[in-house]
C-alpha cells in the first residue's frame, strides 16, 4: 500500500517547518529522509504518520486520505497500519520486553495467550531470543532497539516509521540494527521510513531525500 | 548548588511553575488542616486557663481559705447557665469596692468601669472576690435577662447583675455564666446536688473536670486521626516531581557533583516550596480562624484567638512540615546516590518486601497493649494511648496498603484487556508509588470504620424527660400553692423513683417550665429545680459533640484525602508523560489510557479499603460493638463515606484527565 504526502506544509506560530514537501513510499521500499538539525524532518514523520495534522497538503495511504481523518480515526491507523521505532524511551519500563511486543496486538483485539505467541515468534528472528522476560532497563541499547523493532513490525503494518533509530546507539550495533530493520521490511512487504542525520544510516535504505529548512532540496535520490 | 536549584526552578517555564504551584497548595492545604487541628488544642488550653477557677483545686490543709466555690448548671429557655456560687469564708465578707461595667437595664450599683482580668485572690474576668449579694454576669445572659420576664429567671438570683464578667473569665463568647457572691453560712453550702463544695486557696490552681479532660482526649484522638491523612498529603506533595528531580539529580550526579551538592539541590527546592506553603497555610488558617471559631465544642463556640495555634507551636509546626518535605526530597535520594543510571534508565521494578507485615503483627500487638491499657489508665492518659493504637493501626494500612497493591497489580496483570495490563504492570512495577494516590482515601475509610460504629452510639442515645421538674425539697401542696397563685397549670406529684424527697412537677404549658422552676426554687434553698434532661445535660452536649465531631474529623479527613488522591494522580501522570505520549502516538486511544489509570486507581483501592473497614471496626472496638456499624445510623455514616470516597477518587481521577490529554495531545510531539 503506497504511502504519499504531496504538498505537506506545516506551520508552528509564525514558522514555515514544512513547505510544500512531496514524497511517497512503496511497499517493501526503504526511504531515508535527511538533512541538518531542524530542519523538519520528523515534522515530516509525524505528518506522513498521521500524528501530526498538515496546515495544506494531502497525506494518502493507498485510497484513504489520512490527514482530513478524526482524531480517533487516526489514532486507529497508526494502531493498525503503522509501526514506530525511536530514538529512545520507546518502550514501557513497566512491562516485560514480550508484552512490549504484545501490546499493539492486544490493542487491536486479539487474545492475550495467542498475542504473546505471536509476540515470541519475533524474538529469534531479531537476535534477542531468551530476553523475553526482562524488562527495558535490563537490555542494553541495542537490544531495546530490537524489540521496538519487533512491536513495530508485530502487527503486519503497511509502514514502519524510524526516527533516528540508531542515534543512541554505537555505529556497529546502529549497524546492525538498520540490517535488521531494513531487511525484515523488505522481507515482509513493509515500507519503511526512516528519518535520520547519518549518511551511513541513509546509505542502507532504497532511497533518500534531503530536506533543508522545511524545503525539499534535492528531490527523490536513489541510494 | 542551592542557587542552581531555585535557578532551575525559576528557569523551568511554565510547566515547572505549575508542578511547584500544585506542590505548594498541597502543603498549604495540609498545613492549613495541621493548624487547625493544633488550634483545637490550643483552644481547650486557652478555655481551661480562663474558666478553670470554676472548678478550683481544694485547699492544703492549714492554708488560709479565701473562698468557697460550688458550680453548678441552671437552665433558661432551654439553654445550659453556669451558676457559680461564692462564698465568702466568715462572717465578714469584703463589701464591695471596684462595680465592674453597668449592665443596661439592671440597677446594680455604682458606675461602669473596666474589668481586669483576675489574679490569684479574684478569678478570671472579675476585678475581686464577689461580694456577698453580688451578681457578676456574662454579657450573653445579661441579654437573657433582659429578654426573659423577671420571674423567669432574674428572681432566682439575690440581685440585679452588678457587673459583666470579662472574655477573660468567659469559656466562649456567647457563654451564659453567672458568678454570684453569697455570705458565710449560705444554704448553698449544704444544698443536695451533684456538685460539691470546694474551699479554695487561690483561683489560680484548679483541676481539670473529667468531662473537659474527656474532651482534650477525644481531640486528641481526633488530631491523630487526621495527623495520617495529613502527612500523607504532605509527602504526596513533596514527591509530586520526583522523577522530574530524580531524573535530574541523576544527571548531575553522572557529570560527577558528590552526595552532598546533589542533596542541596534535591532539598533546596522542596524545602523552600513546603516552608513557603506551611506558612501560608498557618496564614489561611488564622484568616479563617472567625469561621472555625463557630464550630460549637463542650457547649459553644470559640473565641478566634482560641482556635490559633500559638507562635511557638506555629512556628515548630512550619519547621516540622518543611523537615518533613525535605526528608521525603532526600528519602528518593539514595537511588541517585548509588546508582544514577539506574534511575535514569529504570533497571528494576520497586518492589515491596514482605518484611512489612511484621509491621502490621507490631500494630496488632500495640492495639492488644492499647486495649488493655484503656481498662487501667486514668482518663487524662486514655487519649494519648487511643492515639498511639490509632497510629499504629494507621501505620498497619499503610503497611499493608503497597503489598495489596502489588498483589492487585499481578492479577490484574494476568487479565486479558490491554487496560488491566497496563494498570497491573504499573502496579508491580512500583507499589509504593502506586498507592500513593489511594493513601488518602484509604485511611479516610478507616477513619469511617473507627466512628461509624461510635456514631451509631451518638445517635443511637435515648432523650431523658425534659418537661417534668424535679424540687429537692417540699411537699405537692407547697408546689401546687404557690404555681396557682402564679396561675400556673401543673401535673405535681411526690417525687418519684429513686428520688426520696422532694416534688416532681410538669406544667402544663412546657412554655412555663423556667417561670415554674424560678417560683419553686424557694422550696429547696440553694438547690436548682432541674428535669432529668437537664440534670444530665452534660452528656447530652457530649453527645452532640460526638455526632458533630465525627462529622468534622470524616470532612477534614476527605478533604485532604481527595486533595492528596487529586495532587498524587497529577503527579502519577507528570511523572509518566513520555511513556503516555509514545503510547498515544503509537496509536493507543486515550480511552485506554484513561481506563488503566482508573483501574490502576479502583481495584486497589477496593481491598485497601476493605482491609482499612476492617482496621476501623478493630480500632473502635474498645469503645463499641463494631456491630454497632450496622445500626442505621452506622450504615449511614459508613454508606455516605464510601460514596465520597468512590466520589473523590472519581473525580480526584477525572481531575488531572485534561493533565493527561494536554500531555498526550498531538501538537505535543515536537518535543519528542
């Protein structure tokens, strides 16, 4: 399912953040989207994902128009079609990394025993089998990462949304895990769209785009 | 470093002001409640030092007598009159030498003139011994007698008032009191009744009566049981941005300050916040102290100088608080200390040891020691050791309380709604913080599980005969005599039961009884014509003290309870932001999140609540059948607590629901 943003612009107060930004990602595609601090690229994030609502511009995820849906509407999307990967602090200290993975499952209805099993199932494929159980101040960086990777692709979303996925983490675990989250998503069909400041991060996806206060400067480059 | 911490706090915007608002007007409410409290017993005090001469302490054997002193109470127009009768010690009394201030309307003698306060040879409010034949009243009844025909009242008394008695002599403003000066030899002396005869040395020494020391214990008892409540709002205030602060702290610890430099920036904000809203809410409570001063206790109301609190105890109180704020500031330290990262990244849940129900076996075995004590000591003791058990059994609940919540929490976390999940897992993970918020609640339930059943006796007391008199002396032909020339209807009768002299009389028109009482009064000399309700009036005022009180005490408690439930889950939702902001904006409804707070908040609170019942009934057994709890109006008191209590967690929840919505709003997430 196509994800497309055409003529996003976004203001807060009397500053321009987005400005008439077009961009669109394809299943099974990776985009990176680039460029200096501030200038917007997680606005960026946030519009495509539908948390944030443009000022003018369309937000289409395949035939649906996202961006004019109700609160609750969209709030139901991101449940259902998208994932998300952060920086940090993505994960709820409270709960053990299995029902972290869980959760969205559950969310979305389905039986708690058979969301677990489900949830398990990602742990091997991630390289965290065994950490089930331990809750996120008990995993390092990179094993965090993983299991966000895992909540964010549980659900068989259209999208997955990074936002500096790798930013707290050292270059070969980052490494790592951009493989891993780049090659489940192509592997399961899922666009993915990661907002980063490292070319070696940006290297790893499909393609990328440079924005510069607002503005998208260079267009779509291919990687 | 002190100056860095006010230098944050002054630097952190709006939001931080508002945490540091919401920290002050918990204390300040707190503080206000504290002083309050305090004030209660600094009222009884003030009363005690003004009317205690009332009840004179006998003189040594061999001392000169200056006096003898017999108080009683006399009734008009339905209302309670203290006669206190002076007796000079010989034949010859001093006349009289100062008139203290003309009552208008009364041909006493002499003009008006201030009236000191008295020393040792004159009491309280009057400027001298009164004179034989002299009648110092207060300025309420010195209305009375105005207001009331002649041979209703003024005719029971020698004379008309000489002179007003002083607020120095005065128990509350509207008292009705009578001082009347009598000579040696006076009927009074020898006259039957319940009140004895006491030859003073000074008016300086008195003796506590049993029912006003009744009094101080029960305020005791009831200072303790708001005491709990109170703290507990406290340090639901001082904690209200303790991740913010711990977070904090924890920085500045990983950039290397040493213990000490991070304890003075952990203290220095909440110090100076609490002590700034302790005194502020000593402040509030002296503004407000004209309205808590219309409270009626033992009979009436206050002066408002009673109900404050003295500069001394004011200031220790301020202190007090301020320590207290700072010692829950340095109480969340020592995870900083030892490890920073940890409380930066949250390693391990905050668990609960079972090592506290040996608490609540030591609360067991104090109320064991507090129950049989109750059986020896003397009454001025009974308060301080029904304080101490309802202490302990508050410190029990509150025990007990984090290990229920972890209990609750594992339950609800094995439940299939992604909202108990939440709730039970937020549970676990911190019990101690989790039950922060149902603290107040919690204990307010206790509060109603230790007077409802104690209400139930209040309310459950039998109203004695209150239109038939009793005459000590005479016979019904006497009676009946001297009412007809009156023109007096009466049902006379030789009195009756365990009486063994005397007339009963009932008028006819119960709106003669005081003309009927003051015409009969010759016919037993220095005795008062009484009806059983009035004879026992003492425990009729107790009564509706009690009913009162516990009114009081469940409304101060449930203020502060819903003050510290609305303050903690405030603090619950700050304290959480980002990890409610990343689940919104993962696509978690509100509703969800909504619904796990309000789990988070009742399934606790249900087993708390029903373990504190439980404690309430146990505290209040000594006293009364807990039974008595299922008298009607037991049921009442305990149905009306629990509807307020469910009422103030509901709404306590829905009050910070607009906190949490602004947090997790959408334009939230630039700052991601």
């Amino acid at each position: 399912m196509m994800l497309r943003g055409t003529g996003v612009t976004k203001r807060f107060g009397p500053t321009t953040v987005l400005s008439d930004v077009d961009v669109e990602v394809a299943p099974g595609e990776t985009l990176a989207v680039t460029g200096p601090s501030g200038s917007g690229k997680s606005t960026l994030l946030h519009c495509l994902a539908g948390i944030l609502v443009p000022d003018d511009g369309e937000v289409w995820l395949g035939a649906e128009r996202i961006d004019r849906l109700s609160d609750a509407r969209r709030t139901d999307v991101r449940r259902q079609r998208f994932g998300f990967v952060f920086q940090f602090g993505q994960l709820l200290p409270e709960l053990p990394a299995i029902e972290n993975v869980a959760l969205p499952l559950m969310l979305g209805g389905m039986r708690r025993r058979q969301a677990l099993e489900r949830a398990a199932s990602w742990f091997p494929a991630l390289g965290i089998d065994g950490f089930q159980t331990r809750r996120p101040g008990q995993l390092s960086g990179g094993q965090e990462q993983r299991v966000a990777i895992a909540r964010a692709l549980v659900t068989a979303p259209a999208v997955v949304f990074a936002d500096e996925p790798t930013g707290a983490l050292d270059s070969d675990t980052g490494a790592h895990v951009m493989d891993l989250l780049c090659g489940l998503a192509v592997r399961t069909g899922t666009a993915l769209v990661v907002v980063t400041h490292d070319p070696e991060v940006a290297a790893r996806c499909h393609r990328t785009v440079v924005l510069r206060d607002g503005v998208l400067r260079d267009g779509c480059v291919p990687a | 470093m002190t100056s860095l911490s006010l230098r944050l706090l002054r630097l952190g915007g709006p939001r931080a002001w508002t945490t540091a608002g919401l920290v002050g007007a918990g204390v300040a409410v707190a503080s206000a409640l504290l002083a309050v409290a305090l004030g209660a017993l600094h009222g009884l005090d003030s009363r005690e030092a003004r009317t205690g001469w009332r009840t004179p302490a006998a003189a040594a054997p061999g001392e000169p007598v200056i006096a003898q002193v017999r108080t009683r109470v006399d009734h008009a127009a339905g209302k309670p009159i203290t006669q206190v009768d002076v007796v000079a010690p010989g034949p010859a009394a001093p006349g009289p030498a100062t008139p203290g201030p003309a009552v208008p309307g009364a041909t006493g003698p002499g003009p008006a003139t201030p009236v000191p306060s008295g020393g040792t040879t004159a009491p309280p409010g009057l400027p001298r011994l009164p004179a034989p034949g002299e009648l110092w009243v207060s300025p309420a009844l010195a209305a009375l007698l105005r207001e009331l025909a002649p041979d209703a009242l003024a005719n029971r008394y020698p004379g008309p008032p000489t002179g007003l008695i002083g607020d120095a002599g005065l128990r509350f403003p509207d008292e009705l009191v009578v001082v009347i000066g009598r000579p040696a030899g006076d009927p009074v002396l020898t006259a039957p009744g319940d009140s004895r005869v006491v030859p003073v040395a000074s008016f300086a020494r008195t003796t506590v009566p049993a029912e006003d020391e009744g009094y101080r214990q029960l305020t005791i008892v009831a200072v303790a049981l708001v005491a709990f409540p109170i703290a507990g709002l406290l340090g639901a205030s001082a904690r209200l941005t303790a991740t913010r602060r711990g977070e904090r702290l924890a920085t500045l610890r990983l950039l290397g300050a040493s213990t000490r430099q991070i304890t003075v920036v952990a203290v220095a904000e909440t110090t100076v916040i609490a002590t700034a809203a302790a005194i502020t809410g000593f402040l509030l409570e002296a503004l407000v102290s004209p309205l808590v001063a219309r409270i009626p206790l033992a009979g009436g109301g206050w002066f408002a100088a009673d109900v404050r609190p003295s500069v001394l105890v004011s200031v220790g109180a301020v202190v007090a608080v301020g320590l207290l704020a700072t010692a829950s500031a340095v109480g969340g330290l020592r995870r900083v200390v030892v490890s920073p990262l940890g409380v930066a990244r949250r390693q391990q849940a905050r668990g609960v040891r079972l090592v506290r129900l040996l608490g609540v076996v030591a609360a067991l075995v104090v109320f064991a020691i507090g129950n049989s004590a109750l059986r020896v000591v003397d009454v001025e003791a009974a308060g301080l050791v029904m304080a101490a058990v309802v202490l302990a059994l508050f410190g029990a609940v509150v025990l007990v309380g984090p290990l229920v919540v972890r209990g609750v929490g594992g339950w609800l976390g094995r439940r299939e709604s992604v909202p108990a999940l939440l709730a039970g897992r937020r549970l676990q993970d911190d019990p101690r913080a989790a039950f922060r918020p149902l603290a107040g609640v919690t204990l307010a339930i206790f509060v109603a599980g230790f007077l409802a059943p104690l209400s139930a006796t209040a309310w459950g007391a039998t109203q004695r005969d209150d239109h038939t008199l009793h005459v000590r002396a005479g016979t019904p032909d006497q009676a009946t005599t001297l009412l007809a020339r009156a023109g007096i209807g009466a049902d006379v009768r030789p009195a009756a039961g365990e009486r063994s002299s005397g007339v009963d009389v009932r008028p006819v028109d119960p709106a003669e009884l005081d003309r009927a009482r003051t015409l009969l009064a010759p016919l037993a000399p220095g005795t008062l014509v009484q009806t059983d309700a009035e004879a026992s009036g003492q425990n009729a005022v107790l009564l509706d003290d009690l009913r009162r009180g516990v009114l009081v005490v469940l409304v101060a408690t449930f203020l502060v309870a819903a003050t510290a439930t609305g303050t903690a889950a405030a603090a619950r939702v700050l304290d959480h932001r980002h990890t409610l902001r990343l689940l919104r904006l993962a696509g978690t409804p509100v509703r969800v999140l909504e619904q796990a707070r309000m789990r988070e908040t009742a399934a606790p609170l249900l087993v708390n609540g029903a373990i504190a019942l439980a404690f309430g009934l146990l505290c209040a057994s000594p006293f009364t059948a807990a039974t008595g709890v299922l008298a009607p109006s037991g049921l009442i008191v305990l149905g009306s607590v629990l509807l307020a209590g469910t009422a103030a967690v509901l709404a306590a929840t829905a009050a910070s629901r607009p906190l949490l919505r602004s947090l997790t709003r959408e334009d939230q997430e630039r700052s991601l």
